[in-house]
C-alpha cells in the first residue's frame, strides 16, 4: 500500500450477481486529496463506489480503508470507519424538512449536544442556503439546492472520506460551480473526496489526481496535467461512442 494512501483498492472485481463489471480495478486516494474518476456511461464508475461502500460485494481484489481490509465489510461498519457515499440521485427524504434531513445523517451516531451543534454550524456554515430555509421539505428545493443537502447530510458524520456519485447532474453551470467550490474547502479542512464526474473538465480542474474507467476497467491515471495533455480522456469517450451499434 502507498504510504499516504487512504483508500487503496487492488484487484477488484464486482459485478451483479453472475455478470461481471469491474476487471482487475486498481485505484489509490491520498488522504487530504481530491481524486476524480472518469469514463463514459457503463464504464463501472459507480459500481466501483457501490462495491467500496459495501452495497456489493467484490468477487476478488481488496478494498483497503485507513489501513482496514473492508472488502465484503457491511456498508454501516464502513460508514462508521469514516467512509460515506453520496449516491446517484439526492437521496433524500423528500417530505422531510431540510433540518431533519442533516438530522437523519446523525442516525447512530451518540454526540453529545455540544458537537452536534458544531456538526449542524459547520454544514449551515458551507451551505448558506440550507441555513437560510431550514424548515423547508427536501422535495420542493431546486435540483442545486438537493443536492447540497444530500452532501450535507453525508457530511454531518464528519467522514474522513466522501465519495460523491455526479453531484453535477442536472444542475446549472453555475450551481455546479458552487458545488465544486464547495469541495475544494472541504478538501482545504482535511476531507479526503473521491469525486465521480461527466463534466470532466470542471472535475480536473479541482481534483489533484484522476482516473478513466473504460468497460469496467481503469485505463490509466494522472495529474489533471498528465490527463489532459494525453489521450486517456479521448480513448475513453471515442470508444464508447464506436462500441454503440452503426444506424
Ligand atoms: N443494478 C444493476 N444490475 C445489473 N447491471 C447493472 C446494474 N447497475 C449497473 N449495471 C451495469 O453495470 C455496468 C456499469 O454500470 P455503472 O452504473 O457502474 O456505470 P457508470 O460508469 O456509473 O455509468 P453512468 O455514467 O451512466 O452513471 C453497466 O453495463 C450497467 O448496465
Ligand atoms: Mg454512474
């Protein structure tokens, strides 16, 4: 394992049942880091996030977190190592106000007031908007304003690792700035981000190292430098485009 590493994936292979997806995936985040992870619809992005976060259990390959062996661990002994996952598509309990849903990113933990309350300040804090309308449901909230909430509520366990699955989607381009700024003040205050992303260009332009998946495999790595001067990014995207079937 690489010293620095927080979370070092070797190997791993995972799928659905009997059909296969990821091949031999290999990925290394350095705590204090944002990695970005690329690759075109199908690639097995967030199938490697389900695996890590223990909703899917890998076939071979190791999961290692803060030096922990938790292939195969359950996703509630990983959320409690410290390890969140903020799935596809805002979670969130829609009929539920903005408050009870940080609320809810409490559910098992046992703090005592005072940290609590430091816990609901800081996401107040990074999001000013949750602040301003905390009685407000989840459901009537715009996509932007979901979608902090649902990284909000992550954030309330205080992870020391935060793997986010397309914050972006859907919002505007300048919600989606915000986001982004949003996680390189996370990053400045310790938390380690494994961000998954199609806009690629806004996600190197935050992210200290990125990985391409292509067909369930990781073609390569680099310094957003390194990425965008070769041609990871295009093999990845020209190849899903050539494997869809000729009109
Ligand atoms: N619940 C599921 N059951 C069976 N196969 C699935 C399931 N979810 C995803 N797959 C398949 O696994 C492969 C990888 O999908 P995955 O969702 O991990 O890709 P992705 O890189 O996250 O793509 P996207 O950018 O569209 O979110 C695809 O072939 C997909 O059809
Ligand atoms: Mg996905």
């Amino acid at each position: 394992m690489s010293e620095a590493a927080l979370l070092e994936v070797g190997g791993l292979d995972a799928g659905y049942g009997p059909v296969g997806v990821l091949r031999g995936v290999d990925l290394s985040v350095a705590a204090g880091t944002i990695v970005a992870l690329v690759g075109s619809n199908g690639a097995g992005k967030s199938t490697l996030l389900r695996t890590v976060s223990g909703l899917l259990r890998p076939s071979a390959g190791t999961i290692a977190f803060a030096g922990e062996a938790i292939a195969g661990a359950r996703p509630h002994r990983i959320i409690d190592l410290g390890l969140l996952h903020v799935a596809e598509g805002r979670r969130l309990f829609r009929r539920q106000d903005v408050h009870s849903n940080l609320e809810l990113g409490l559910y098992g933990t046992r703090l005592d007031r005072g940290e609590e309350k430091r816990r609901y300040d800081f996401v107040y804090d990074l999001f000013p908007m949750l602040a301003e309308r905390p009685a407000a449901l989840a459901g009537i909230l715009s996509g932007g304003q979901q979608q902090m909430l649902a990284i909000a509520q992550a954030l309330m366990r205080q992870p020391r690792l935060v793997m986010l699955d397309e914050p972006s989607l859907g919002l505007a381009p300048i919600v989606v700035d915000q986001v982004m700024a949003v996680l390189q003040r996370l990053r400045a205050g310790g938390t380690t981000i494994l961000l998954v992303e199609q806009m690629v260009e806004q996600a190197l332009d935050i992210a200290d190292r990125a990985y391409v998946m292509q067909n369930g495999t990781m073609i390569g790595s680099g310094t957003p430098a390194e990425i965008r001067a070769g041609d990871l990014i295009r093999r990845a995207y020209l190849g899903a485009v050539s494997d869809r079937p000729v009109p």
